[in-house]
C-alpha cells in the first residue's frame, strides 16, 4: 500500500459510521485523504465513531442509501476520486427477521451507489465490499475462488450475491474497458478488532460478556470461519482501490477475496477457549441448546489471487490479533483515549507490514 497516494484524495465513503467503515475512515484521514462519509447514526452505545472522535477527521453526512436522491446529492458535492462501499445490513441472524429490509439495503443500495456514480466525471475507482458469504455455501474443506458459483441460503448471504451480481451488471454496462472510472468487488472473511459492539457477533459477545462477568452463550462451538483483523481487509481494499486507478485499471476491475491464512481459519470454540485465557479473571462459556436458524459450518476463501497480483497477505497471525483486540477492551475498561489507542493500533499494523513486505 502507498501511503503517499491518499494524500490530498478526495474519498467517498458509505457506512463511515460502522466498525469497518469507521477504522477506513480514521486510516484514511491520518494518510491525508479528504474523506466525505455518508450513513445512518451509529446504531451502537458505545460506537467507534464517537469514542475515536471521527467527527474531527471526516465531513459526516447522515443519510440512508436506499434514499436515492439523497445518496446522489452527497456524491456531487463531494466529486471523488475514490468510492467504496461498505454500508450494508450485515448479521446473518437479523436478516432471518428483517430479509426485505435487508434485501432493500444490500441490493438496492449498492445500485443506488453506483448509480450515484454514473455521472460523476472524477470518480477513477470503485470498490464494493461484499462478504465471503455470497458464495454457494458447499461444506467443502477448501477455499472458494472468486470464480465459484454465487448463492446464499439466507437473505443476507442471498443479498450479497445479488450485490455482486448487480455490481457486475454495472461494471459491464456504464463502466466498460476504457472508461475512466473502474469498478471492483472485495469479499472478505470474519472480520473482528476493537471497537465492534455490534449484536450477535461472536466476538462482541463474548467481550461483552467477559466484562459483566457473566458466561458465554456459544451456539455453533463447531462452526469454522475465517477470522481476521479489520486492518487487514482494509488494507486489502486500499491496495485494490489503488491499483484500479493505475494505467493497469482493468486489470484489476473484478471480484478479490481478503481472508486469512489457514492459521486463521479455526472453530468458534478455539476463538472462545482462547479468549479466555488471554482475558482471564475468571472468563467461562457454555454452550446452548436452543434451536437456531441455519448458518453455515464450514467456511474458507482462497485469497491467491490478492496474494499473487496485489501483493497483499495477512500481516497479524490469528493469536497477536485476539491479544490486540482483548488489549482495545481492556483499554476501553479503563477509560484509556481510545483515538489514541486506535492510532497507536494504526502504527503497530504499518509497522508490522513493512516488516513481513506488506507495504
């Protein structure tokens, strides 16, 4: 990744105010971009945005995606450069209980941003972040590729596929080989890190727990992800992103998997086991029996092609992410600066790329 490319780029970046999108936007802003936010308020107490104070590095703009004209008009003031997308409706479990909602949301409002774009001259790449839940869940003990089949059993899983499906559809139909602006979509792993509060989220969960001193509630001990630092995945996004603006563009214009190695590939129940020693102070979980909808048990992406074309590989093994993350909630505990923690965060993770030649 090259920091000097960001500096003095004009970003634009929907769901600024999530987990994901906020450690991009503070990433950004400390590497000189003019980054312009668009999403809902944050829909956590306590949130990343506030407790990093993000107001300070990024022109904020709350809105909703689905709300084309609205979305339209924030990208024409802001004339970007860069675009990505992040905003979403992103549990598994509530998409059981909210699939239209999510549906409108994961579908329509990818369109809506990438129309929003269309006409926008200064706009040189886009980058759609999906997830690695858009594939056709098979069960199988290997790596999907970003050719496999797409698919989903669930309404979020399902509106991801639909939102690479409709960003393909784009990319061939307004963004085509020798246009100025390139598109690409990034599908990444479990994502975890300091800051996430969201519900029904192993990691919150447990932590959440951990810190009331009450036992953890784990449904699918045998479930196997793709675990992996937020960092991680976004340095991946800012490398594509960059390369799409490179007279290489259309190279790069297609779907990339950002996912661990297979260190990071483990089951709920070696993520827990291990949050509990590193927590310490008495952690416990047990597992319950109440009936759960379906999710998948085995889940694994073949990141070759970022490996081999972007240069980009995992920086932080799956065991210094877990230390640094219980670290940030520790820290949290104590009412430590959390902007500054985060900073120093950003730090460690430049460093320790440049030492493993991941710059």
């Amino acid at each position: 990744m090259n920091k000097n490319f960001w500096k003095g780029k004009r970003v634009f970046l929907t769901g600024h105010t999530g987990f994901k999108g906020g450690w991009m936007s503070l990433w950004l802003a400390q590497m000189g971009a003019e980054v312009t936010g668009f999403a809902l308020e944050p829909n956590t107490n306590p949130n990343f945005f506030e407790l990093v104070d993000l107001a300070q590095d990024v022109d904020s703009n709350i809105g909703d995606i689905c709300q084309l004209e609205t979305l339209k008009s924030a990208v024409q003031a802001c004339r970007p450069d860069v675009v990505f997308h992040l905003a979403a409706q992103p549990l598994v479990r509530l998409s059981y209980d909210e699939p239209l909602n999510t549906l409108n949301t994961n579908v329509m409002g990818t369109a809506n941003l990438l129309e929003a774009c269309r006409d926008i001259d200064t706009v040189r790449a886009v980058v759609v972040v999906t997830t690695d839940k858009c594939y056709e869940n098979r069960e199988w003990h290997w790596g999907y590729r970003e050719s496999e089949p797409l698919g989903g059993h669930d309404p979020y899983s399902a509106s991801k596929a639909c939102a690479e499906i409709v960003t393909h559809a784009y990319r061939r139909s307004y963004f085509e080989v020798g246009s100025s602006c390139k598109i690409a979509t990034a599908r990444a792993g479990n994502v975890i890190g300091g800051g996430d509060w969201s519900q029904d989220r192993l990691l919150p969960d447990i932590l959440n727990d951990f810190s009331n001193g009450t036992p953890v509630e784990i449904r699918s001990p045998n479930s196997i992800r793709p675990w992996q630092h937020v960092l991680e995945p976004v340095a991946g996004y800012l490398t594509l992103a960059e390369q799409l603006c490179s007279d290489d563009g259309d190279s790069f214009s297609n779907a990339w998997n950002f996912g661990p190695s297979d260190e990071g590939c483990q089951s709920v129940s070696w993520i827990v086991t291990k949050m509990q020693e590193l927590w310490g102070d008495g952690a416990h979980w047990s597992i319950t029996n109440t009936p759960q909808p379906h999710e998948a048990t085995f889940l694994k992406l073949d990141c070759s092609r970022a490996r081999d074309l972007l240069h980009w590989h995992p920086v932080w093994t799956l065991t210094e992410s877990l230390e640094i993350i219980v670290d940030w909630y520790q820290a949290f505990n104590r009412n430590e600066n959390m902007r500054t923690h985060a900073l120093n965060t950003l730090l460690e993770f430049e460093s320790a790329g440049v030492a493993t030649g991941n710059e």
